[in-house]
C-alpha cells in the first residue's frame, strides 16, 4: 500500500510514510509535573540521571539552547547511550532537539529515532514558528519509525517562543495527530518581541499597577508613595492563549523555564499561576526546581477532599446543592471533577501523593 499524502479530513490519521506506525486519535494524560532538562555532554549531570527515574515524571535530553555549539554531537552521542542504557520504568524520555533551521537537528532526529526511538516517547521541538514545522517534523519522524520498526508514534512537543508562532499557536496545535503539547518559552519569546526584560520567566518589578491618588481632601494627597503598587505577570496573556489552544485541540499546556535558580519561592508562584491557569506542567533546570514542581502541579488534599465533597453532594451530577454556604451545579461539578481526576492519575504513578489523598478520604483504585 502506498502512503498518500494527506489531502483531507480522512488522511489526518494516515501514517506518513510507509510502515510508520498508526498515529494516535487521542493524546493520553500521562503526569509531566516536571519536565526535568539534563545536559547529556555534561559528565557530572547526566551521571545522575540514572537515579532520577520515578523522582521526576520526564526526564528531558536536551540538545539544543543551554549545550555549547563544540558540545552537540556529544550530547546527542551521550543522550544515545543514556537512553539504550537507562531503564527509565515509569518515567518519560524526552529530548528538546535542535532548531529547525540549524545544521544539527536533521542528524538529532536521524541518530535518536534509529537508535533509541524505541524509548523516547516525544521530541520538544524549539522555535516553532507554524504549522508548517510540525508538517516537516511530521513526516520525517513517519519515515525514520518506519525504517527504525517502531511500533508506536513518537510524539510531538512545541514551545511557543515567537511572535510568529503565538500568532498561529491554534494552527500549530492541531497541525499533527503527533501535537503532545506546548511550552511556553518566556526568554526566547522575550527577544523575539523585543520585550525589555533580561530574566528567564518570571514577574518584572517595573510592570505593574498603581492605587488611585487619595482624594484632594486627603492630607497625605500626592504622596505616591502611599500609594500601593501591585506587580502584574508578564507572561499572563500568552499562557492563557497557550491553555485555551491546547485544550481546544486535546493536548496539554505546561509553563517553561525559570531562571532565578537560587528563587525557588518565585518558582513557586509563577508556576502556581500557570497551573491555576490550566497548565499540567513546567520545566526544571536544576534539582532545586523538582520539588517545587511536583508540589505545586498536584492539586492539595484539601483542594481534592472538596472536590470530592461537591461530587458525592451533587448525586446525578444535575440540578444545584448549598456547601458551606456556596452554591454548586452541573459547571461547579465539572470543575471538581477536573480536580478528582487530575488526582487520581496522579496518585496512580505517585505512592507519596496517593497517601497524602488516602487520607483524607481515599482515590479509587
Ligand atoms: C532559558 C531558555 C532555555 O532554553 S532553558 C533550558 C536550557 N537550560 C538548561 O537546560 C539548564 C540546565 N541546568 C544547568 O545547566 C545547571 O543546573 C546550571 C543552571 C548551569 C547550574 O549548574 P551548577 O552550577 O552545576 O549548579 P549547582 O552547583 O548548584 O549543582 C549542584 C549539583 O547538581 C547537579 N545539577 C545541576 N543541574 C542539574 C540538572 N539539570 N540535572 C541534574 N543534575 C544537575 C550539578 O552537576 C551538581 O552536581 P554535584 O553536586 O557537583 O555532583
Ligand atoms: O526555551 C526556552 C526559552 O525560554 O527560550
Ligand atoms: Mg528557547
């Protein structure tokens, strides 16, 4: 049977090339509160990956920023090794590669789905301006599992990092039945837009807003500097636009890097504001990020044990009840059961979590 190009609705789900394997009609859930970046030409750091399996939910090759240019073909040799090497057991393995319009991403996709594509579960591809990025991705990806005898799809990651693809980020998530999902990449997009911020993610103490003068009558009238200041999040606009993109088309939205190290309670914050945005994950650069991340994507016990209070409450699931006071309906329902479900799947993979929930009233099993 020849591969057909795909020319309609129909050929969407049509692997691309001869032998690939079928792509996915559904993108599962699979937990990725951490999406842990490791340096594979770094001896020290990808010594220790071996024994961050089951601490973070993905462990992230990275290839492309943050690796010397000298460096990139021993990171993608050290990635290989690490990946024939490694039982990663319930933790994924994902590599960000180069950019498309680089020399070393043609060799990042040939070298890694022929030698370990049979572990790599999805490949972050960095910069993506359109949908017609995914397309090339798309297909060649279809062409090296097909020569490679892969039995399942390799998925796709975009990070949104440009004007251009902001712009199109609705395209872009639905460009491949392969769209996993989609990071925000705060520095790259900074540069590209020309913001006059130099910090990798994260508030800005300059924007904010201001309370009102006091009223004339007041004494301490035109004093500004009673008046209360508020920093606002910079990156607000783009990570709703990312979450409503990723969940029309399926697929999950997760913050990017945050590059105060040494800040671990801002870390906190701006990825507390992206989950409560609907964001299922963020990226870690350094140890110190893991737990702040685990934390803060994993809804509370207290969150859940109310979630589970308004389902039980809620009988069929229609009509409207009182809880403490606070009305609650068939949409009041729906959001507990995104809390419910979301903790479920967690405490499936996480033992520490499923007592934590256990406790104050117990996940199905
Ligand atoms: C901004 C746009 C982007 O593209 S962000 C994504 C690209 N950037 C990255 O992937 C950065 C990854 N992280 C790093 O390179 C390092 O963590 C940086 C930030 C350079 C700090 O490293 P370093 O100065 O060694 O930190 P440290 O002395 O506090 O390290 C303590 C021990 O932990 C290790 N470590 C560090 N980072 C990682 C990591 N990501 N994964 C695993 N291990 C890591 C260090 O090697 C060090 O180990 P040891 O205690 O000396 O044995
Ligand atoms: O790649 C990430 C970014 O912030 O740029
Ligand atoms: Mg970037």
């Amino acid at each position: 049977m020849a591969a057909q190009s795909a020319t309609s609705a129909k050929d969407f789900f049509r692997p691309l090339a001869v032998g690939a394997p079928q792509p996915l009609r559904e993108i599962p859930f699979r937990p990725s509160r951490a999406i842990h970046f490791f340096d594979p030409s770094n001896a020290k750091m990808a010594a220790k990956v071996p024994g961050m399996v089951g601490t973070v939910d993905v462990l992230l090759g990275n290839l492309e920023d943050a690796v010397k240019a000298d460096n990139k073909e021993a990171a993608r040799e050290g990635l290989v090794e690490i990946g024939r090497s490694t039982d990663f057991g319930p933790t994924q393995l994902w590599t960000r590669v180069n950019a498309l319009d680089s020399p070393w991403v043609l060799d990042d996709l040939t070298r890694l789905v022929g030698e370990i594509g049979d572990k790599l579960d999805v490949v972050m591809v960095p910069k993506v301006q359109g949908a017609e990025d995914i397309h090339y991705v798309d297909r060649l990806l279809a062409q090296l599992e097909a020569k490679a005898g892969l039995d399942r799809p390799i998925l796709v990651h975009a990070i949104l990092e440009t004007a251009r693809g902001v712009a199109n980020v609705e395209e872009i998530c639905g460009a491949s039945p392969r769209m996993q999902g989609l990071s925000l990449g705060p520095a790259d997009l900074a540069a590209d837009r020309r913001m006059k911020t130099t910090r990798v993610g994260g508030g800005h103490p300059g924007y904010l807003v201001r309370e009102d003068p006091p009223s004339p009558t007041d004494p301490a009238a035109g004093v500004d500097a009673r008046r209360a200041t508020y920093q606002q999040d910079l990156w607000h606009y783009t990570i709703a636009r990312m979450v409503d993109a990723c969940a029309m088309h399926g697929i999950y939205p997760y913050y990017g890097p945050f590059g105060d190290i040494a800040d671990v309670t801002a870390c906190e914050d701006q990825f507390r504001n992206a989950f409560l945005l609907g964001c299922v994950g963020a990226w870690t650069l350094h140890p110190k990020q893991v737990d702040v991340a685990r934390r803060v994507f994993s809804p509370s016990a207290d969150d859940v044990a109310h979630a589970r209070r308004v389902v039980a409450a809620m009988g069929d699931g229609t009509g409207a009840v009182m809880l403490d006071g606070k009305m609650e309906d068939d949409a009041s329902l729906k959001q507990c059961l995104v809390m419910v479900e979301l903790a479920e799947q967690l405490a499936a993979i996480d033992p520490e979590l499923k007592a934590q929930y256990d406790a104050i009233g117990g996940t199905d099993d």
